[in-house]
C-alpha cells in the first residue's frame, strides 16, 4: 500500500569522461525547475535530484536520480524528468554512457 507517496526512481547512464560534479548539478537544477513549474508542483513532493553514482564499467557510470511524487504521479515525473535530462544533455555536449548487453547465443537442447 501506498504511504501518502510514491518515489520517482531512475538512472541515467554517462560516458566515464563525464564530469560528474557537473551533472549532478544539471540534474539537480533541472529537477528544481520542474517542480517549481505549475503544471508539476502539484504533482511532486520532492524535487528529483542526483541521489549517487551507481555502477561503472569502461563504458558507462550510472548515475541514479530520486524524489517523492504524489501516489501514481512518479511515472509521468520519471518522464518528463528524462525527457528534460536529454536535452539538457544535448545542448550541453554530454554524452551518454553505453551499457554493455551480454551477447547470449541460443543453444539447442540435445536429444
């Protein structure tokens, strides 16, 4: 059951070069905008913002971004969030990190 909210809970992968101070702040800055906004400052009890690095390998560091949402609204918050990130990221020549997918080849059972 819900507790009066809902987490809006995402990662967003960046190349290992990525300065990660200053995307923490851009994450940051672009989840206080949105909450601020009148379309969305109903809808979020806490900004998103950049919570900490996760995972990194050569190609990517995942960096997980949180915040508190009225029940059922994390969805929407989660996508407009991500929406906002890549462009900001877009403008900002950022590059977004690669995660590896494990090549797995279908076997055949044997008789």
């Amino acid at each position: 059951k819900t507790m009066g909210y809902s987490m809006a809970r995402f990662t967003v992968a960046v190349a290992p070069e990525t300065d990660i101070d200053k995307v923490s702040k851009l994450i940051d800055k672009i989840g206080l905008s949105l909450a601020s906004e009148d379309d969305w400052k109903d809808k979020i009890l806490e900004a998103p913002h950049f919570i900490m690095m996760g995972e990194f390998t050569a190609t990517a560091v995942s960096l997980i971004v949180s915040g508190k949402t009225q029940p059922s609204d994390q969805w929407s918050v989660v996508a407009e969030m991500r929406r906002r990130i890549l462009e900001k990221f877009e403008h900002e020549a950022i590059t977004i990190g690669t995660i590896p997918v494990a090549n797995v080849t279908p076997t055949r059972k044997q008789r």
